[in-house]
C-alpha cells in the first residue's frame, strides 16, 4: 500500500546518499568526489588533535572525583538519553547513595529555554531529562571542565560526573568510558564525516572500557553477531560488549492537560498493532523507530520525517495533522523527544490520536560482565581519591 510522506530533501536523501542507497548522479557525486576533501580535513584535524594530546602538548583535566563518560563514534541518534537515564541510576543506587553522594550531568550545553518551543531547536534532550530525572543535576556549558569545578564548589556532596556525549571530549579525564554504537547503522556507513557519520574511526573503541550495541533486537541475529565480532576486533581484550535494546513502555499523550483533548491515559504500546499509524520523527535515526512501530505490529499509512532536534512550529503540527487524516491514520505516533517539543502548542481535532512512544532502555545480553567492569572501575577510581 502507498503511503504519504512529508520529508524535508536534506534530512530524507542525507542517510540514503551516505548508505549508497540512492543512485542519483548527485549522490554518486557526493560519495565519490565531493566529501573526500571535507573528510580528509577531518581525518587530518583528528591526528592533529590526537597528536597534540598524545604528546601532552594539549592538556587533560582530571577532576577530584570520579568521571563516566557515555559517548558514541559516530553523530546521528544512538539511543543515548535513555542509556544516560539507566546510568544514572545505576550509579546513583549501587555507588553514590551510600556513601551519601550525590551524582551530577555534564553535556556541551543548550540555548536558554524560550518562553516558546519553536524558537529552540536544540533543548529537547535538557527538557526530557529535566522531565525523567528531575533530581538528577544537570550542567549544560560548552566548557565542560569549568562547569564541573565550579560545580564542585558549590556542592560538596558531589561523588561523580556523568559525562553526556563525552567520547570525542578529550579536554577532560575520564575513569571509565563507555561507548554506544546502533546496531541499525553501526560505524556511521564506515567512513569519517562528511563522507560518512564517523566522528572517529573504529580503531578509537580502544580507548572504551565497555561498549553497548544499543537497539540489538531490530537486526537479525547474523547481523548482530557479525557487528559484535568487529567490535571485538577493535576494542580492547578486556572490554565487555553487552547487547541492549529500547524496550517499548507506553503510549502516552502528547498533549495530556489539554481539555479539549481525548483521554490522556497511558496506553499499551501493543496498543499500534494493526491501527493505521502515521509516524512523526524529528530525531538522529528514524529508520529504527520506523522498524520499533513496525515490530509493534503497526500499519503504517505514513510519515513526516524532519532533521534532528527540528524546531516543530504550529503550522508543522497542523500539517502533519493533515496529512494523516488525510491517510485515515488512527494515531499519529512520534517519538518521547520530538514530544517535549511538540507539547507548547495547541493540539490538533482529535481524530487521529497524537501519541508518543516511550521506551526504557534495558540491557540484555552481557549485562552482568558490564555492570561488573564498570562498578569496580568506578569503585577502583573513588578508592584512590
């Protein structure tokens, strides 16, 4: 069956010129000729910055406390907020709670929250946190190693940094380090940007304590062993590789507290299966979301794709909205992050439903291994302070 779609050129070709999927003269341009410049700047700018730091000439701040470090290879969507969620957690029962220590969040920073939505495009990952772990302190500054030390004077009970998207961030020491890479579209179509999504190549996992292939389950078992089998080639010896997965929780409103909206109860997600579904995705890879709706046993009737951290407007959401009456969708099914920026406008007739998918991060396979690597990394690092 035809679907609709509604997909800005760039955010919809982008993934399909890197991956060779299209065929058009522009793409075979793009990947043959035309990114081979900005990527050999950028394979040579990383020697450089890799050079510099190897031989000290650029400096590594080490904290007095204890720093974790959850970063990725490649740019695009990996999952990674609700693996800092479980992490902080984790840290937060097993290490920190007691000893009467408290856990803090160091990210490169957001625009100031706007009195409106649309005028921010990059503070959705800030108001998702904010929502999830409202106890969790979170320190949004572009130089990371002041926003920490200053952190630590103002609160003593500080025991341990976690460190958001920190795995390309030398500038501060870390104690343990941990990698995600999605098993949907692992080492970034396996070349440096702009020719591929790398920010660093394979061979830097030697720098991970332990690495987790996030979204496992949407990839066949031959798939998934065979990226496994690289990784382990390219981390250390020592390095456990766990398996996880974004298990889905909930539907949720997107606009709960509307009074004109229909009943905001939290719904099953198996809630999708055979419904005609119009997914809406503003995020770093909607290819896994789409097969997430799909495993659920959606039908899908359509989709709105737009780049991540896109700053949806009212004219967005009376499009989109359009768009899937338009295709007889039940629901239109967006993801918890575009939500926190669709939630300051005006909800739509209700007839198809806005809901949003959300998911909680779990590890599978490996989980003991890594829980135990990187406890007693963690514990090894507060014992020597």
């Amino acid at each position: 069956m035809s679907t609709t779609s509604s997909r800005p050129p760039l955010a919809a070709a982008l993934p399909r010129i890197l991956s060779g999927e299209s065929r058009s003269p522009l793409a075979w341009a793009w990947r043959n000729m035309l990114s081979w410049p900005g990527c050999l700047l950028y394979r040579a700018a990383l020697f450089v910055r890799d050079s510099l730091y190897a031989l000290r000439l650029k400096r590594t701040h080490r904290l007095p406390v204890p720093v974790v470090s959850l970063g990725n290879l490649s740019a695009g969507g990996t999952g990674k907020t609700p693996a800092v969620l479980l992490l902080a957690r984790a840290l937060e029962e097993s290490v920190l709670a007691p000893r009467g220590a408290t856990l803090a969040l160091l990210s490169r920073g957001y625009r100031p929250l706007p009195d409106k939505t649309e005028d921010s495009a990059s503070n959705d990952e800030a108001r998702l946190l904010a929502e999830l772990a409202p106890q969790l302190r979170h320190v949004g500054n572009k130089n990371r190693v002041a926003a920490a030390r200053a952190l630590l004077a103002e609160e003593p009970s500080l025991g341990c940094f976690l460190l958001d998207d920190g795995f390309s961030h030398r500038r501060l020491a870390r104690n343990v380090e941990i990698v995600l890479i999605d098993a949907t579209r692992p080492f970034g179509f396996w070349e440096l940007l702009p020719r591929g999504l790398l920010r660093e190549p394979p061979s830097a996992l030697k720098r991970a304590d332990a690495v987790l292939l996030t979204r496992s389950d949407l990839v066949a078992p031959e798939r998934l062993a065979a990226l496994r089998t690289r990784v382990r080639r390219c981390a250390r010896d020592e390095a456990p590789v766990a398996h996880a997965v974004h298990a889905p929780v909930s539907l949720e409103a997107v606009w709960p507290h509307a009074a004109s909206y229909t009943s905001a109860a939290a719904r099953e997600p198996y809630e999708v299966r055979d419904k005609r579904v119009f997914m809406l995705a503003g995020i770093g890879n909607p290819e896994a979301f789409r097969a997430t709706l799909a495993n659920l046993g959606a039908h899908l009737v359509g989709e709105a794709i737009w780049p991540d951290h896109h700053p949806f407007r009212a004219g967005d959401v009376q499009a989109i909205h359009a768009k899937a009456a338009a295709a007889g969708a039940t629901y239109v099914v967006t993801t918890h992050k575009d939500a926190v920026r669709l939630a300051a406008h005006a909800p739509p007739a209700n007839d198809p439903m806005w809901r949003y998918l959300k998911v909680e991060f779990q590890l599978t396979e490996g989980a003991e291994l890594f829980w135990e690597r990187v406890l007693a990394r963690l514990a090894s690092a507060t014992e020597s302070r």
